[in-house]
C-alpha cells in the first residue's frame, strides 16, 4: 500500500479520511498530542512536526509516495516560508513524493470585476494573504519540475459546510454591498472540495490547475440572503458599495469587494468527481428540511474560517 503524507491535518483533510483507509498508508503532521490522538482515532500514523520549526521536518523526508499539502500559509508577509522548509526537508532524501496536492485559493486571480475565469487566467492578487498563496504555488511548481513530481493545485474560493457559516457576519448585521453594485462570489463545500483532493491524488503526471468551486457563482448580498432565510435570521443592510468598504475591516473587505465568477468545467471533466452540492442553494435547499440541522447550526454559531 502506498503512503500518503498529509501536511495541514484540518477539517478539509479529516474530511478525506474515510475516502483514503484503505487505499492508503496515511501518515498526518501533527504540532500537539491531542491532534496526534484525533488523526490515531481516524486511522492515520501520526508524526510530530512543526511547518515553522524546520528542524522538526528532517524527520519527514523518504515516508511519503505522496502529499497532500492543506497548511495555510504564516498570518503575514507575501511569501509562505512553510511551503519553502517542507520542500527543502523532503528534498533531502533520496525518496520524494511523486504526486502533489496543494489546496490553494482564487484569491490569487485578484479582482476580475466580475468576469468569468478559467485557469489559464492570469495571477493578479490584490492582498497579501493571495500573495502568499500564489509564493506557495511557485515554489511547488519549481519542486515538481525539479524533481519529476506531479502536481495539483486545487484554487477553492469560499469553503462551507455546517460548522463554516459565515453566521457572525449575520448576528454582526455587517452591512452587504447593494445589489446594483455587487460582487460575485464562488464556493464549494467542504466535503466536495475534499473528493477532490483524493481524486486528484489518481493524476501521476505533470502539473495541472483545477479551479475547485460549485457550478452556479452568486452575487454576494444573495448568498446571505439566502443563508439567512434558511435559517430565519435578519439579513443585514445592503450599502452602496464605497459605504460598505468605509465600514468594514481591510480583511473584510478582501473577501467583499473583490469579484470574479469561476468556471469548473475543467475539474468535473478531468477529475471525474460528481459535486453532492452543485451549488450553495442546492444546499440551503436539503437545509431547510431538516429542523434539526439547522438548529444545531444555530447553536454552534459557527464561523467561515
């Protein structure tokens, strides 16, 4: 059985787990004894190490056949100084893993001013948090052509799920850009962006960029419209546009005002995976029939990470 090094053991990766028994010897980075415990119970060989203590990484090099590489990049700065001291731990021996899955995020494409994109759209991110992220992709290109790999960079756009709704935003009453001036946002559930991730560990050949998203773009205000009826809270007021970025935090605005519509046809054709949420109102849709849910959800007060 081949072994699979997962390096970001999160949600999306937990999420993959019972996908991967079974096809895999799956070994998952772990910085603490309680998430060593967590990824033991799910089936996975925990190994403790730390992305920002490269010492730790030697301990890495020549476990893997492949990776899946989820770890966010550090909170600042426009490189990902992690990605660049795993790759030059796992550089040294004399086995490296041959296939690559980086979850990266469209962030990287910038603004599009509401435009549709593929992949072949070129890099303009507008934040330092895209900024890292498209280092992160640069640095796996050059591994991968160095070193024979091959390689998937998966772009997600907003990831969500039961327990990551942007609810906060709602019981906050953060003001939504008017409809009339709107952006377009993208999204793909977590368990969906997940399948994708194991698909993409069939691919033993070059370098290839999916865009990870659900098929149908909304503009922002919907979604939260949306969300909200389906969960019968009060939607927050829609402002013209300039008005909404004077009232909200630089981050915030990051994810408000920029606007692109993604296309995924290439994803579903290559990859093979049938999404189980095609859309976020196909999944407010199955929401509002089950009470339960939805009031667990409410409970939770959960937060989009």
């Amino acid at each position: 059985m081949r072994t699979l090094l997962i390096i970001g053991a999160g949600d999306v990766a937990r999420r993959a787990m019972p996908l991967l028994r079974g096809h895999w010897r799956v070994l998952a980075l772990c910085r603490s004894a309680d998430a060593a415990s967590r990824w033991r119970a799910l089936g996975a060989v925990p190994l403790h190490a730390d992305l920002d203590n490269h010492a730790s990484l030697a301990r890495l090099a020549g476990l893997a056949d492949a990776a899946l590489l989820c770890a966010p990049p550090p909170g600042h700065g426009r490189t990902d100084p992690r990605t660049r001291k795993l790759l030059y731990a796992l550089a040294k021996a004399d086995s490296i893993p041959q296939q690559w899955v980086y979850i990266s995020t469209s962030g990287v494409y910038g603004d599009a001013t509401g435009r549709w994109l593929d992949e072949t759209a070129a890099l303009r991110p507008r934040n330092e948090r895209a900024w890292r992220r498209a280092d992160a992709e640069a640095a796996l290109r050059r591994f991968a052509i160095r070193h024979g790999c091959a390689l998937t960079i998966l772009r997600a756009p907003g990831i969500y799920a039961d327990d990551r709704l942007p609810l906060s935003r709602l019981f906050n009453q953060t003001p939504l850009i008017a409809d009339a001036e709107d952006s377009w946002s993208n999204h793909i559930h977590a368990d969906d962006l997940a399948r994708l991730c194991v698909a993409a560990l069939s691919r033993r050949h070059g370098i290839r960029v999916y865009n990870a998203c659900d098929a149908l773009p909304l503009p922002v205000s919907r979604w939260y419209r949306a969300l909200a009826e389906t969960l019968d809270l009060p939607c927050p007021p829609q402002l013209p546009r300039e008005a909404v970025k004077a009232s909200v935090s630089p981050q915030q605005w990051s994810f408000l005002g920029e606007s692109r519509r993604l296309d995924n046809r290439r994803v579903l054709r290559e990859l093979g995976v049938a999404l189980r949420w095609p859309s976020v109102l196909d999944y407010l849709a199955a929401l509002r029939q089950d009470p339960a849910r939805r009031a667990a959800i409410l409970a939770s007060q959960a937060e989009i990470r």
